[in-house]
C-alpha cells in the first residue's frame, strides 16, 4: 500500500487526490488530505463570491473525492511554521507528501500610505465576507462612500460587485451575519476600479465584467477617451486579438456611451478607469483619504510609461487586488522572486536535486495563475512524477496509522464527520436567521460545532 499525504484540501489538493485515485499503475493507494482549517474546499469556499453559486457548487464534484473510502479528510492540523508539524516529520509517516498550499498572501502597492487605516487588500475582504476564521468578523465598517479598487482582474471585480450589490440581494447566500449586516449598512455610493494599463490588457473574465452591468441600481460609467488611448480597441475588426479581449472591449464599449450622467444618490455608481498608476495613498485625519495616480499611456511596446501628469482621486475605503503571492513554508525551500517552490514537474527540488518523496502541486508549483480547472493538468503532472517514483517510495517507512501519531503529538483533527457536523450546525443557524445555510466565522465556533458542542 501506498500511503500519500495531501497537503491541502482546495481544488489543487483534491484533483491531485483524484489522480491518485484514477491511476492504475499502483493497486492499492490512501490518501490523506490534510488542511489547517477544519472546513474543506479552500478558495473555492472562501474565494469565490457567495452570489456565484455555480462556481460554489463545485464543491460538490470536491466532495465526491474526499468521501472515497480510499480517502481521509485531516482537517484542523497545521503544516509547518510555529506550533506546526515540521516537513520532516510529516515525511517520516508517509511514503509521499504532495504540498498544495497554493499563494496565501496578497501583493502589495509599495507606496506611501498603503498601512493607512482604511486601507485593504482585496484578499481580507473577500475573506471578510466569506466568513475566514482568521478574518475578524467585524473587520468592515463600510462608512466609507467612495471606495476604489485597484486592479482589473476578477477579484478586482468581485469586490467592486460586492460592494454596489445592496444586502437583500445577498441574504439568500451564505454571507455570515456580521458581514451581511455591514453591507446593508454601507454608505458606499460610487466604486471606482482602477488598472494602470489599458483595457485590453485588464485580466477579468468577460461573463464577470457583465455581472458589474447586471447589478440592479447600479450605473456603470467608461472614460471613452481612456478606452482611445488603447490600440487595440480602435484595431480594425480582421486583426488578430483573444477572443475574451474582443469580448471585454466590446461590453467597455457598450458602456462608455453612456457618458457621465447624473446618479441618483440612492444608487451606486462603478467607474472603470484605466491607465492609472497609484503613486500614493492620501491622507486625512489619520484615515486614507484618497489615491494618488500617475496617468499613463502605451509605450508602444506592450507597456506603458508615466506622462507625467498626475490626478487625485476621493477615497475613504482602498483595496488593493494587484494578485496574490506564495508564502515560504518552513521546512520545505522557497524561491522569493518567484513565490514558489523550487520543482521540476512537480518534485520539490533541494539544492537542485529532487528530494524523494516531496512534491508540490497547484499555485505554489507554478504561481498564482489560471482558473481552478487550470489546477487538475496542473495535478496530473506532478501525480505523473509521484507514481514515477512509486517502487522507490513504497520502500520508505511509513507509518501504519498517521492519524493515531498526529494525536499522540497532541494535535486534535477534524475529520470528515467534523466537517458534516459544521455543516449542519451553518444549516441550523440560517434556519434560525430565516435563510439557507449560513457560514460561522470564526475558529471556536468551528471547532465547537465540529465536536457537537455548543458555540
């Protein structure tokens, strides 16, 4: 037999299990997915939007590979850093240890004021209102009125969506209370998104900038003479550009004829900017008070350059959606530049030789790229190395029950009846609050309702 160790439960671990799982080159495989949280599904639960419900309900087709009977759940057990379990021991119980951890953190600005209070990046507030146990529930007041986002990617997105979508609209998803109360109470009025590069280079999907178009009571607004300055949206029809660019500038189009009209103050307004570096965030009373942007403009080479003009833009709230980035797990090497983990097709590398039975699969294999379905090739190839190397690793130790040793180390996993008893305990809770399941957001609350006990 051989025993496999899965070092996160987000789509990069469980595809990586469900290769595991598919192949035929070894009989008789376990898998044991580990996570530090007590929940399952990672960004999937506490990444995507809650009014994206097709995209949540992948978490079915997750499901149906952690309740494999070849397959353990671990929630609740920390890998590595303090109070973790070190790499090298969780090594000594596994013939193999696949590491998809993806890119925890987020990318900063680097200007002056980013620390400011009222100053965010996009990732806590998507872990705000998706209820991340690290997050404090309470963490947005939203007093602000003007917010900007900076960024033109799908998170940049989301959080614009999110924060002119008015709360009876997210009361039928599993936003937790604290959360859904703050967004009803928002005094937000205008959202202003804002890429430093032109609109044929922003990195959204098309179907997420048409949501922004669908949401009731909100205007969106488009500078047409920003959309000029790209070559690409006045290119004749026969040159060649990806099909989502064509896409994305003919919906920016569509958009920019609508000019400046007077908003209602009743309704939101999300303006999409472009060719806007911040240069520094504003401040006033000791809060941010706006944003700083150089104007740019294409350089002719695919990039863009500073004209040397500058604008100032009112901001009480700033969040910052300019990517993610992979953190260093102590124990296993780490490429800083890069953010990731030094591989080669999936084998962990140390001083550049593949150390035996260390594998890395998902973002911190290859950065934080792609859609989720982009992690299942992703996951193949590193399993494709794994049972590469399987008669060698079936020689190694490994233990005959990992889980009776991870609590005789005095850790306490939330196995997968844990997580159905959270499960049912969000159920019961957004019954009581008149609507679906409601997600509990904070630790004591999850590991109480995991054990059965009163939060």
């Amino acid at each position: 037999m051989l025993r496999v160790a899965v070092v996160g439960s987000g789509p990069s671990g469980v595809y990586t299990a469900q290769a595991l799982l598919n192949q035929s080159l070894v009989p008789e495989v376990r898998v044991h997915v580990l996570d530090r949280l007590p929940t399952p599904y990672g960004l999937v639960r506490y990444g995507v939007a809650p009014d994206h419900e097709k995209i949540k309900s992948l978490q079915n087709s997750l499901r149906a590979v952690l309740e494999d009977e070849r397959v353990t759940f671990v929630g609740h057990v920390q890998i590595g850093g303090p109070g973790g379990v070190p790499p090298a021991r969780l090594a000594g119980l596994y013939h193999a240890v696949v590491y998809c951890v993806g890119a925890a953190a987020d990318r900063p600005l680097a200007v002056p004021g980013e620390d400011l209070p009222g100053s965010w990046s996009a990732t806590r507030f998507v872990s705000w209102y998706s209820a991340h146990p690290d997050t404090a529930p309470d963490g947005f007041a939203l007093e602000a009125r003007s917010a900007v986002v900076i960024g033109v990617g799908n998170v940049a997105v989301d959080v614009a969506r999110i924060l002119a979508r008015g709360a009876d609209e997210l009361r039928a998803t599993d936003v937790p209370r604290a959360a859904l109360g703050a967004l009803a109470g928002s005094r937000v009025r205008e959202v202003l998104v804002a890429g430093r590069r032109g609109p044929s280079q922003a990195r959204f999907t098309t179907k997420e900038l048409r949501e922004l178009g669908a949401l009731p009571g909100a205007r969106i607004t488009v500078d047409p003479a920003e959309l000029a300055l790209d070559p690409a949206y006045a290119a004749p029809d026969g040159l060649p550009l990806p099909a989502v660019v064509r896409r994305n500038l003919e919906v920016l189009r569509g958009w920019s004829a609508y000019g400046e009209p007077a908003v209602p103050d009743a309704v939101r307004r999300i303006r999409l900017r472009f060719f806007l570096r911040p240069v520094e965030l504003l401040e006033r009373g000791g809060r941010v008070a706006g944003v700083r942007f150089a104007r740019t403009a294409p350089d002719g080479a695919g990039g863009v350059r500073d004209t040397g003009a500058y604008e100032n833009v009112e901001a009480q709230l700033v969040l910052r959606a300019v990517g993610y980035r992979g953190v260093e797990l102590p124990g296993l090497p780490f490429d800083p530049v890069r953010g990731t983990v030094p591989h080669e097709a999936g084998r962990v590398l140390r001083d550049g030789a593949p150390s035996p039975g260390e594998y890395v699969a998902g973002w911190i294999k290859r950065g934080p790229t792609g859609v989720i379905g982009s992690n299942r090739s992703c996951a193949k190839e590193t399993v494709a190395s794994l049972l590469e190397d399987a008669p060698l690793l079936a020689r190694r130790a490994a233990a005959d029950d990992p889980l009776a040793v991870l609590r005789a180390w005095g850790l306490r996993p939330v196995e997968w009846d844990g997580w159905l008893s959270i499960e049912r305990a969000e159920a019961e809770l957004g019954r009581s609050l008149g609507r679906g399941p409601v997600k509990i957001p904070d630790w004591r609350g999850l590991l109480a309702a995991a054990r059965g006990e009163e939060g």
